[in-house]
C-alpha cells in the first residue's frame, strides 16, 4: 500500500490551502477527494479554488479535478479506481501523495475499503426518480429498503435517496479494499461558532464572485435545474432563485442553514472516524508549522505525539 497524507475537515475549513502549503514543503501532489470538483465547470459552487494551486510560490499538480461532463455519472467505483491510480502513479514519480477533502463516502472507500450491496449505477433508473419530490423519494425507500439501508442512507439529499433504492433492487455484492493504510490524517480545526462564521463569509464571497452567473451558464449549456437539484447545495438553491422559487436574500439564508447543517454532518462523521480507531491530528487555525513538524516526523518514521485534541471529547449545545 502506497503511504500518503490525507488533509480532511469540515467544510470552509481552509482544507485546500493546508494541503497545498504542504505539498509544496514536501514535493507532494494532491488528489482531490471531493464528489462535485470532479465536474467541469462547476468551479465556484464547489470551492476549486484552482489559483490556490498555482500561486506566487509554484504550481501544485492536482489529480481528478476536472475530469467528466457535468452531465455524465461518476460514482463511488470510479472515483476509487481512479484514486488508486493516481495516489500510485505520484508515489512512483517519487513524489509524496496528498489527499485533500472532505466527501465522507470517498474518504471511508480510501481508508476502511467498501462493501455494499448493489452493483453499478442505472442512468434510466435515476431519470425515473428525478422529477419526483425528495418525500416520495424517502417513503418508496422506507418501503423497499431493508432496516440498515435505509438508515444509513442521507435523507436529505435527492441522490443519496435514490443511490439507495437503486441498491435496494439487487443483491448483487460490491467490495473495494482499502487504498491507503496508515495514513497521517491532517485536519484544520476551529470551534463550530468560528465554522459557521467561516461559512457565512464564504458563501457571500462566492454570490458576489458569479455563483449565480455560474449556474445559469450551466442551465444555458443544456444542463437541466433537475440535474442542478441533483448536484445539491448551492446549484439546488441558486437554481430555485433563477427558476423564481426563492428571494435572493431567501436563497441565501435557506443555502446557509444547509451547508452549516452539512457541516453539522460532518462533524458527526469525523467522531465516527476517531471512535472506529483512525487518528486525526486536529490543528487549531489550520497551523500549517504544526502540520509540518508531524510531516516530517511521520516522513521519518519517527513516533508522532498523541493528537492534541478529540473532535469525540468536544461537547456542543443543541442550538450550535
């Protein structure tokens, strides 16, 4: 198994600038683990911050940035396929393989492997299940699934749903070992109030930069606002505001509540991570000095210190 670092966290944590910062101490290549950065395109909506990689201080190769049509699938099995191929072909290159994202399901294939029922996706399947709405969606599966699927299937994300009932028709079986083992696994840390503050500012940099301009551009190029619904986030509610659904100030604040609850989910996955056993190393304010020391050191085969924090030993209230 080729070793490599994984720069992972919640979102507008500061993920790509920590892993490209690195990568350019360490003579590393990134390779995205993000779900929609794979789509041309699609460039503000999912945060490519592509003058990130070729800034005043050299140019950074990224890897599955970029590489299908908005209009065509991609789903868990290429995107492992691809990985591999990538995260091998850098190591050979003897150069150091950076993982940089923040998608949960990519980020488990890489480290736990999969195993899940079910075979490849079914493009006529999915044209089916578009058009209906999201509760249709969650009762079809609450009928057919079976107990463990359904919960842990994403309900509130259209495609999630519908993966699921393409899963719950076959019992075909699809495995993927893991690609990576022991990996140092880097995070940016900041307290939820300092996420949802980081987010707000985020989103309000992408509408005035042309987020709105960018998903009409794609709804002109012969993308449907099915399809964009499909995509979730920021084309599911900028394209409700073009169709006229929503107020540019409704938009806004409906896209905010649901990325920081995505936020929220993340977090929760991240637990999961650390109670199954992965050890992330959580650095306050993204320290870019403290991940390099446990670079090298981890570089070195030297023994790391203990994290200096748990996402698990970290309470919140309800309202946060």
């Amino acid at each position: 198994m080729t070793r490599c670092v994984i720069v992972t966290g919640p979102t507008a944590s500061g993920k790509t600038r920590l892993a490209v910062a690195l990568a350019r101490r360490f003579g590393g290549e990134i390779v995205s683990a993000d779900s929609r950065q794979v789509y041309r395109g699609m460039d503000i909506g999912t945060g490519k911050d592509m003058e990130e990689y070729s800034g005043s201080s050299g140019a950074v190769a990224c890897h599955l940035i970029d590489v299908v049509a908005a209009d065509e699938d991609f789903h868990l099995f290429r995107y492992l396929e691809l990985a591999g191929d990538a995260i091998a072909a850098i190591a050979q290159r003897g150069r150091l393989p950076i993982v940089a994202g923040g998608t949960v399901l990519y980020l488990k294939a890489l480290l736990d492997g999969y195993h899940q029922e079910g075979g490849a996706p079914d493009p006529a399947f999915r044209a089916e299940l578009a058009p209906l709405p999201l509760s249709e969606l969650i009762e079809r599966l609450r009928r057919v699934a079976p107990p463990d699927l359904y919960a842990r299937t994403d309900l509130t994300q259209p495609r999630r749903v519908i993966r699921a009932l393409e899963l719950a028709r076959t019992a075909q079986v699809v495995k993927a070992e893991p690609l990576v083992t022991a990996p140092l696994i880097l995070a940016p840390f900041y307290p939820r109030a300092e996420i949802r503050a980081r987010i707000a500012r985020r989103l309000d940099e992408r509408l005035d930069n042309g987020l709105l301009e960018e998903v009409q551009r794609l709804h002109d190029g012969g993308l449907s606002w099915e399809r964009l619904d499909w995509f979730g986030l920021e084309y599911r509610y900028v394209a409700k505001h073009l169709r006229g659904e929503l107020s540019r100030s409704e938009m806004r604040e409906e896209l905010l509540c649901r990325i920081r609850q995505f936020a929220k989910a993340q977090d929760i996955w991240f637990r999961k991570l650390e109670r199954s056993g992965h050890v992330i190393h959580w650095l306050r304010e993204g320290n870019c000095e403290q991940a390099s020391t446990l670079v090298n050191d981890w570089l070195a085969g030297r023994p790391l210190p203990p994290p200096e924090l748990r996402l698990d030993d970290i309470r919140y209230g309800p309202k946060s």
